[in-house]
C-alpha cells in the first residue's frame, strides 16, 4: 500500500479502481436503503431528544421548583455534552473506526436517555441530560460522514437531507409521546420510552459497514472488496485488482481542515454551524411554553411542537428536491431568509390562525437549512478528515445550541416585550444566510473529484 498525492494505493493489478469514484456512480440498492434506514433512526434519537425536553419544560419547573432561566440552562447542560461527544470524541473516529464509535455513542445515549427518567433533583436531572448529549453529540456527526461516504452523487443532496430528516421524526415520535403519555403517566415516561433504542444495539453491529478509508487504512482489503461489490453488485471487483481511494493528506485531521484553502469556508461554516443551532434550539425548546404565554394550555403548546416537526418531517424531502434543483447555496439562503421572517412576525401576532402557518414555516425553514447545512458540509473535505470537519462543526454548532435556550430563558425571566424576544431569536439566522453566499464552491472536495 503507497500513498501518491494524498490517495492511499493498493497494487499490483491490471485493473484500477477509485473508490470515490465507485461510490458515487453506485445506483441504489437494498444495501443502500438498508443502513440509510439505519442513519435516519440515528438522527431521530437528536430529534426526539430535543423536542422532549422541550415538551416536558412546563411539567419539570412545576415538579422541581425551578425559573425559566434555570429551565434554560438544563437544556445547555446536555448541549454542552453534546459539545464534548462532537469536539473531543468524534475526532477520534477517524482512527479509530467509526461504527465502533456509533454504537458507543448510542449505547451512552440509551442509557443516559433511561437514567434521566429515574432523577429525583433538577441537579440530578441535569447530570444525566449531560451524558445524554454526550450520545448525541458523538452519534450525529459520525453517521453523517458514514452516510455520505456511501450516498450515490446523484441526487446526494435529496437523498442526504432526507436521511437528515430523522430529525423532524425524532421530533413528531416525541411529540406524539408526549400528548399521550403526560396526560397518563408523569414525564418520566417519555425519558423511559427514550432510552428504547438501547434495542437497536444489535441492527448496527450487524448491519452497518465500516468506512471504507478505515478498512484501506487498517488493510482490510477482503472486506473492502467485499463491501464495494455489495455497493455494486452488478459489477466486477477483481481479487488482483488496484485499488485507491482519495483522502487527503497525512497530517494531523484539526489542522488539515484548514488547508488546501478550506480555511475561510471553515471558519463561514462554524460561524453558520452556531447561528442557526441557536435559533433552531432556542425557537423548539422553548415552544411549548411560548405559546403557553399567549394564555394556550400545555396540550396546546403541544400541538404546535407537533405540527412544527410534522411540518419539517415533510420539508426534509422538501429542502433536499430544492438543493438538488438550486444548488446547496441557493436553497440555503431561501431557508433561512424564510425562517428569518416567520419568526419576527410570530413576535407581532397571538392569533392561532396566524400562529400555526408561521410556527410551521419557521421550523420547515430551520430544519430544512440544518439538514442542507450538514449534507454540503461533510462532502465539501477530503473523506479522510470529513467526520472530524462535520464533529468540529457539529461540537461548535452545540455552542450556538447552548446559548439559544439560555438567552430566551433569561429574556422570558426578564418579561421583555414579545417582539424583542423573538427577534433576538430570529436576527442570527439572517446572519446564517449571509455568511453562505461567501462559501468558496472551488475548494469542495466534491467537485473537485467531479470534475477531474
């Protein structure tokens, strides 16, 4: 095995085959649509995990005596675990093999997702939604480098965004669970329901391939091999065939993300990473009790989380038929300008008829730009360093997480004027857009390999 040009080579044989160049002009097979099921569950577990929080808000401050601004602040607890499982323990995967690591972050999430059903204390409480972000924020990134790694070129962008949209049914799954189960059980219900997908363990083991950049790494040539006529199975791999795969160079994977003229997109994709998380995080955990202070009940506040996640379920498929028509910029900057203007106006109006088509487009426009914003990022970098680019991005994105809920806690403490409020939420999204259109397209990875 050589390396040439930042391309690990395995010869001798007479015939030579990319495997960048194999994965992307797959067609989809059973094998496609087996583990992209699998990374749709994966992201439902980020859904469900923020929107039952969101929901169970009202019920947690009544039950532990606790202010808006602390309520704000338990949310951040689990963030910055998230924070943590993305920055620190998601770089390791690229040495370490990254479905090894998924199914550590899941079974950390399981097990974190049960324990906060048993907290008898806020603090308590906010130790295990800690270690519950830690699951989240280790599983996120990873499953989406996996899945772009083996996500076809055509129509990646619609078929990346949907697999994003596990999101939006994370989000409905805990919505639903909540109308149900708070009007039957305590809140520690949802958290119990939760940590169900300590079940699915198994399905990864079995199902899910390693990175074919660890297999080449790590010699595994028969597996490889293996893996890419499953890709491919109407096509032939020879056992003496030459195989090379582009990956970037050999340097350490922080450093090497601002290279080769990345640094600038880098630091754009950081800066949009935290924007919108802000709005995005600060906008659905704080729902329930928004509408609550326009004088709805619980139930209803509940009903507006289901519509907004039901809404964005639909606009995952939305938002990727759009990249796939405009570009990823284009449709990216529509998202956002539309989340923008929903959320300002919801600051002028407290009439349901009005509430519920902005509540819905706000969301269908901040999911849409998230999942968007995480199916061009993880491509744009060689697939050597893409699940420390999409953790880096991801762990930082958590800190525009973190400070979301904790503003609007301390705003809503603060009884500022409705307006104020939401525009507050509302004005880093439209900096999102802006710093989009400065994205440089002649440094993406992806393209580069297209057009060579």
């Amino acid at each position: 095995m050589s390396a040439e040009g930042g391309a690990e080579v395995v010869k001798p044989g007479s015939i030579s085959i990319n495997i960048n160049r194999w994965l992307d002009g797959a067609s989809l097979t059973g094998f496609h649509w087996r583990i992209f099921v699998l990374f749709v569950l994966i992201n439902a577990f980020d859904g469900y995990d923020l929107y039952v929080y969101s929901g169970s808000i009202p019920l947690i401050m009544k039950d532990f005596g606790i202010s808006p601004i602390f309520a704000g602040a338990i949310a951040s607890y689990m963030l910055v675990g998230s924070l943590i499982g993305a920055l620190f323990l998601g770089t390791l995967t690229d040495r370490l093999g990254r479905k090894r690591s998924l199914v550590f972050f899941v079974a950390v999430f399981s097990v974190g997702m049960f324990m906060v059903g048993q907290s008898h204390s806020a603090m308590e409480f906010a130790i295990w939604r800690f270690i519950t972000g830690i699951g989240v924020g280790g599983s996120q990134p990873i499953s989406t480098a996996l899945c772009t790694e083996f996500t076809p070129r055509k129509g990646r962008g619609k078929i990346v965004s949907t697999v994003q949209g596990g999101l939006s049914l994370g989000s409905v799954t805990a919505a639903l669970a909540g109308l149900y189960l708070y009007m039957h059980y305590s809140w520690r219900s949802v958290y119990v329901f939760g940590s169900l997908t300590v079940l699915g363990l198994p399905l990864l083991m079995t199902m899910l391939p390693e990175s074919p950049v660890r297999l080449m790494r790590t010699a595994q040539f028969e597996k490889l091999r293996a893996l890419l006529r499953k890709v491919r199975p109407q096509d032939v791999v020879p056992e003496d065939c030459e195989l090379e795969i582009e990956q970037g160079g050999g340097k350490a994977p922080i450093v090497e993300i601002f290279t080769e003229g990345r640094a600038k997109s880098t630091v754009l994709f950081w800066v949009v990473a935290f924007m919108n998380s802000y709005g995005l995080f600060g906008f659905a955990i704080w729902l329930p009790k928004l509408i609550m202070g326009h004088g709805y009940a619980l139930a209803t506040g509940l009903t507006f989380m289901l519509a907004m996640a039901t809404t964005t379920l639909s606009g995952s498929f939305i938002a990727g038929a759009v990249a796939d028509k405009l570009g990823f910029k284009p449709a990216l900057v529509l998202f956002f300008v539309t989340s923008f203007i929903c959320i300002t106006l919801i600051g002028f109006t407290g009439r349901y008829a009005f509430l519920m088509p902005l509540v819905c487009l706000a969301g269908l426009g901040l999911y849409g730009a998230q999942n968007l914003l995480n199916s061009y990022l993880s491509p744009y970098y060689p697939p050597s360093i893409r699940s420390t680019a999409a953790s880096v991005s991801f762990g930082l994105s958590r800190i525009g997480a973190l400070t979301g809920p904790i503003v609007i806690g301390v705003l809503l403490a603060a009884n500022l004027p409705y307006q104020v409020t939401l525009i507050c939420l509302a004005s880093p999204v439209l900096i999102s857009a802006v710093c989009i259109t400065m994205i440089q397209e002649k440094y993406n990875f992806a393209r580069q390999i297209a057009a060579a």
